[in-house]
C-alpha cells in the first residue's frame, strides 16, 4: 500500500471500530479519523511513515475525538450555565454504549472490518443506505466518491450518511455486541450489502463507463476481508469466490471504445485465470463444507462459465441445474431471467421464449431493459429478426447505460440484416 489514501482505506474501519469502543457518537468519531488522515497526509511524506500506521491513527484520531469532546463539553457548561464537571470523555464509557468486541455470543470475531460492516448493515436501513455508509465508513471512500457510485450530487449522499448515523445512534443499544440470532441476520446483511456494491461497480447504472473499476476493487477488498474473518463460514467463501470470478472477466468486457463484449464474445485470453482458478477452489470447498446458499450457487454458475475454454464449451445444462436450484432456495424475477436466458441456450430458443413468456408480464421487469434484452436474444436465436430488432430497441431504450445503448442498438441493427 502507498500513499495516505491507500492507507486510509485500509486501516479506516479498525481506527473508527477502535474508537467507537470508547464513544458512541458515530459522527463525532468518523470527524476525529479524518482529522488523524489530514494529519496522517502532511506530517508522513516530511517525517516517514510510522512503523505501525493503524496505530499511530487510532492515537492521534484519539486525541482529536478528545479535544473535541472537551471543547463541546466546555461549550455546553457555559452555555447552560452548569457548574457540575463534564463526564468523563472516554474512559469508562463502554458500559453506556456497549463493546462490539464480540459479535456473537461466546463466538467473538476479533476483526474490526466485520464489526463496522454489521454496524452498517443495520436492519432500519435500506440497502441502498447500508451500501452507501459501508463504503463511507468501512471501504474508505469519501462521500464525493460515493455519490459518484450512485449517480448522484455529494450534498443528496452526505445527508442520506448522515440520517443512517443518526438511525443507528436513536437505535436501542446500537453498538452492543448482536445476540446470535441477529448476528447472524446481520451477517447475511453484510454479504448482500458487499455484493451489492460489487454489482453496482460492474455494470455502472448510467454514464459512459460500463465498469466502476474502484468500486469493484473496494467490494472485493472487503470480501476478502469478512473471509479472512469468517474463514470457514461457507457462504462468506461463495461470495469471495463468485466477486473472484466475475471480476477475473473485468479486462474483457468492453472494447477499445468502451462498448459493452458480450461473455460469448470475450477475448478469453484477457481473462484474470489465477483468480478464476482460485474462485473455483473456493467454492468446490464452500459447498461440501455446509448448507448450500445463494452465493455458493452464483459462485458455481459463475465456475461453469470461467473454466469453459470457449463460448461453445459451456456446459449450459450444468447451468440450468444450478440456475433451477438458485430458485428453490431464493426465488426471485432476476433468477427466473437468468434461467429462462441458460434453458434458451441449454434447449434451444423455442424453449427459452416459453421460459421467458411469464417474466415479460412481470411489471418490475418489463420498467428495466435486461428482460428485453434477454427477449430479443432468444427471438433472435429463433430467426425472429423483426421482433428481435423491436425487443433491441425497447431495451435500449430502458437502460441508462450509453455502453448498453450502443451495444443493443447495433444488435437492433445486425439482427434486421438478411
């Protein structure tokens, strides 16, 4: 790691779990650690970096998180006009704001990175909030940055941290350590929350970009540190393992314009295999090891697809299976898609319209443009050209994506040639 910023976003959640041991102001904290990285950026390039930076952070964040509760507590005697001394600043306030030292009883994790995940993933917040704070205050990332990731001003991502630290502070006991059962909610809030992220960074939702590859990299960072966390924990390893795999395929998805290269036509040579190989391990591990969950099985799909050779190799039947398990164990529209797109491609495009033929119908679908676009593939495949042209089109039109735009436009164009 070099540079502040590296730093920053390697140490910030062990700085700001460690002071959150001591106070319960989640602001007031998140202040003091910037303050310590300001400190950490003029005083390190002139003087040379500590030996240890976590903890010359955690003391001079510390300081600054004093010298700023003296200063409000000398603010608020004179202005209240009390004569009574000011409690004490940090010493001795676990008691009031709880320890998250263990996050599960009598089963401690003794790593600060999951502690403030779980924070962030508190259940009185949206996933798009949890996203948001997670990368504020666990991936390191700035709040310009963030409201980067979500398409919107820095001022709209600043007040929505901000209400989702004030939630957490109005919950009751929020930094005691969780009971099993809702550590355990918790976790499963922190995987989705991670993979979130991921996918927001791996097709950007708007603009010229089709890959956030920062936002990428700062959720895979944090999968490898919950797994680091949780290494036997078999679904931690899926979603580590499916994050590995889809990213391995990073280099190949657009061109040298920055067009969007479907999987079946990637350059396969510019694929990441070290990291395929090591996903696949990971997830032929998971899935002997425990219950199978969702990202156990993504992982598995996403095996099948990185171990083909080539397009033609895929074992699309293998996928079907997966898919159809997928949707036993968590149903959704997006899992019937994407299993109706592999029965198109496992038996044939006849059978994959029929599959597809309920989902069109499906309002949440049919506002965005994948169930269109899956649509004019399989009508496509079917010899269907004027209908896939008119379904190329519409998905076009639905997708805020300009990469996708163009890439469905030219297959609007293409499939309406003899």
């Amino acid at each position: 790691m070099t540079g502040a910023e590296d730093v920053w976003r390697e140490y910030t959640a062990d700085v700001l779990a460690a002071l959150l041991r001591r106070s319960g102001d989640f602001g007031a904290c998140e202040d003091a650690v910037q303050e310590a990285l300001l400190a950490a950026a003029e005083q390190w390039p002139r003087e040379g970096r500590p030996d240890d930076p976590k903890a010359w952070l955690v003391r001079v964040a510390s300081r600054r998180l004093i010298d700023a509760q003296r200063s409000a507590g000398a603010r608020e005697r004179r202005e209240e006009g009390e004569s009574r001394s000011a409690a004490p600043l940090l010493e001795g306030s676990r008691a009031a704001v709880g320890d998250p030292g263990g996050l599960v009883d009598g089963s401690p994790v003794d790593d600060d990175t999951l502690r403030m995940a779980m924070l962030c993933a508190h259940p009185d917040l949206s996933d798009a909030t949890r996203v948001g704070l997670t990368l504020r205050a666990v991936a390191g990332l700035t709040t310009a940055q963030v409201a980067a990731c979500f398409l919107v001003p820095e001022a709209t991502m600043a007040q929505r941290i901000s209400r989702a630290k004030a939630t957490i502070r109005a919950s009751e006991a929020p930094f005691a350590p969780p009971t099993q059962e809702d550590a355990v909610a918790r976790l499963h809030a922190v995987r989705h929350v991670v993979y979130l992220a991921f996918t927001a960074g791996h097709t950007s939702a708007a603009g010229d970009a089709l890959v956030d590859v920062d936002l990428q990299r700062e959720a895979l960072r944090l999968a490898e540190r919950l797994h680091r966390a949780l290494p036997r924990d078999p679904e931690t390893a899926g979603l580590l393992a499916l994050l590995l795999i889809d990213h391995a395929r990073s280099a190949a998805r657009a061109d040298a314009a920055g067009d969007l290269v479907p999987l079946d036509a990637q350059d396969r040579s510019l694929w990441d295999h070290g990291a395929i190989a090591r996903g696949v391990r990971l997830v032929e591990e998971a899935l002997v090891r425990g219950a199978v969950g969702p990202f156990q099985l993504q992982a598995a799909i996403a095996a099948v697809h990185g171990e083909a050779p080539t397009a033609a190799d895929t074992d699309w039947e293998q996928v079907v299976v997966l898919y159809r398990m997928l949707l036993r164990i968590a149903p959704s529209p997006v899992v019937e898609l994407n299993l109706a797109a592999a029965v198109g491609m496992a038996q044939g495009a006849a059978a994959g319209l029929v599959a597809l033929e309920p989902l069109l119908e499906d309002p949440a679908l049919a506002r965005g443009h994948r169930v269109h676009a899956v649509h004019a593939h399989l009508l496509e495949r079917a010899g269907r050209r004027e209908e896939a042209r008119a379904a190329y089109l519409l998905a076009a039109s639905r997708t805020q994506s300009i990469p996708e735009q163009r890439y469905l436009n030219r297959r609007a164009s293409e499939s309406a040639l003899p």
